[in-house]
C-alpha cells in the first residue's frame, strides 16, 4: 500500500505502471473501522490517504513499485504532498514482513541521493485497509478536466520536477519509465538526472 497525499494521483500514477494490475483508493493506518472521506479529513481517525496496488509479479517486482512511487511524491514533505497538507495527507509506504525488506532497501537508496535528512517518507508496518467511496475510484481517469485543474493548481509537476528533475505534463499522472533490465532483476534502480 502507498500513502501519497491525495490518493487519485497515487492511484492514477500506479495505474499507469506497467505490470499494475488493480489500484484501489482508500485509507490504512488508523483506529476507526470503515471510516469515510470526510470522517478521515476532519482529523482524529489516524488514517492516511492510500492506495491498494495489485500487481503482476511475473512483469514488476516489488522493488521496482517502490522504486517508482518515491517518483510520483515529495518524500521531503513531512506534513503531505503538494496543496494536500495535513495528518491524513502524509507520504509512506505500508509494507508487510515480506515486502519490508526491500521497501526498506528502495528507501535507503533513494534517501542517499537526495539526502537522508531531507528524505521523511516512512516505510510502515502493513495495515487494515479500507476503500474509500465510488466518488474517488479512478478520478483520474473519470474527471480529466477537474484533476488536470486539481494538479495545476497544487503545482504538482512544479515539485516533482524540483525533488526530482522531471517534466511531467500538466494533468497528466506520473508513470515513470520502464526499466531497462527484467522485471524480476531488482536491477531496476532509481536513476536521478544531475541537478540543473
């Protein structure tokens, strides 16, 4: 599961991978059973906005998911990603005992090329997850036109193209290039352009 500020692009970006199968938007991490949209935003429920990704092992490792997400967030944020601020709006990673370890490994990687101190996204035990409403599944793809307005206006492609050096059109969900090597190599590093 991935926890990346406003789940549509979380989902939509995941989506957009080759070998994800299924994203499903949704909330982990908190203490309230089957909480709704608003509930969670209003605060006290623990919940971050996730995403449920289901994935095809045989064409994308795990390693490979995690290298990518970093890609599609402001790991440097502590407080959310982009104009989505707030306890429910913060980055991590849920991974189970068996994802741990390399979930665990894709972070150090990356954190040592931008900066251990700077990097503040966590990798979290796994948790309960729980759909969010119709409303919020594949908006994205749903809603081009409000989402395209939503990424514009929290500087979306601004921010990544800062922490990251990529151009990502306005609008548009991040699907960051396939590697170069096979699927199950874990070979397919992150590789970062030098700052400009």
């Amino acid at each position: 599961m991935f926890a990346g500020g406003c789940f549509w692009s979380v989902e939509a970006s995941l989506e957009a991978m080759p070998g994800v199968v299924a994203a499903i938007s949704g909330f982990a991490g908190g203490r309230v059973a089957n909480p709704v949209y608003e509930q969670v935003m209003r605060g006290g429920t623990g919940h971050l906005e996730a995403v449920q990704a289901t994935f095809d092992p045989a064409r994308i490792s795990y390693r490979q998911l995690v290298d990518r997400f970093w890609l599609t967030i402001d790991p440097t944020d502590p407080d959310g990603k982009f104009c989505d601020q707030g306890a429910p709006c913060v980055t991590a990673v849920f991974a189970s005992n068996g994802q741990k370890t390399a979930a665990e490994a894709s972070r150090r990687a990356v954190a040592a090329r931008i900066g251990a101190a700077w990097f503040v996204t966590p990798v979290r035990d796994a948790a309960r997850f729980w759909p969010a409403g119709a409303e919020h599944q594949d908006f994205a793809r749903r809603n081009p036109v409000r989402y395209g307005g939503y990424t514009r206006l929290c500087g979306r492609a601004a921010r990544l193209r800062a922490v990251w050096g990529i151009t990502v059109p306005m609008g548009v969900a991040l699907a960051p290039p396939p590697c170069a090597v096979t699927p199950l190599s874990h070979d397919c590093r992150l590789t970062f352009p030098s700052a400009p």
